[in-house]
C-alpha cells in the first residue's frame, strides 16, 4: 500500500502512542519517541515494522510517539494512520483480515 498523504492516528494520553504517516522519499524511515525506549524500543520498532510489512508499506516516513501504549493499540494506530493516508474509511480490513 502506498502513503499517499500525511496521516495521524493516537493520542498523547498515557497508555497510547500518536502515529504519523507521510509519504517517503524512497525507503521507509522508522522514528519511535517514548519514555521507555531503553526498556521496550526494539519491540515497538518491530511491532510497528511487522504492521507495515503485512500492509506493504516499503516507502513511507513513520513517526511514533509511544507513551506507554501495548502492542494491540500500536497495531491498531498504525493501521488507522496508513488507512487515512488513503482515504480508506469503509470497510476496513482490521487486524486478522489483513494477510
């Protein structure tokens, strides 16, 4: 799937992660704020990345601004960003049904 516009998902409420897409400039740029990324950084890289393998994404600039959030609402917040970057609001595809 290719970002096509800028998107946002989440808050910055404690126990959620604010998810920001926009198009890339040829590759897929991962950046993760949180204040437990010593802690939990490498599993929230690969929860986001795993999100954006199965949706295809391999061009994109991904901004993560974790505050504490478990991996189900990642998921969720990154699939909502990437589905607003295409104006994709019916019928969405969630969770278990995307391959």
């Amino acid at each position: 799937m290719v970002v096509q516009k800028s998107a946002v998902a989440g808050t910055l409420e404690s126990s959620d992660a604010q998810v920001t897409v926009e198009p890339g400039s040829g590759t897929l740029e991962l950046i993760v704020e949180s204040n437990v990324i010593h802690q939990f950084g490498r599993q929230i890289r690969k929860t986001v990345l795993d999100v954006l393998e199965r949706l295809e994404v391999t061009d994109a600039k991904v901004v993560v601004v974790d505050k504490g959030a478990l991996d189900c609402t990642l998921k969720a917040r990154v699939e909502c960003a990437v589905y607003r970057s295409n104006d994709i609001t019916e019928t969405l595809p969630w969770g278990g049904a995307i391959k």
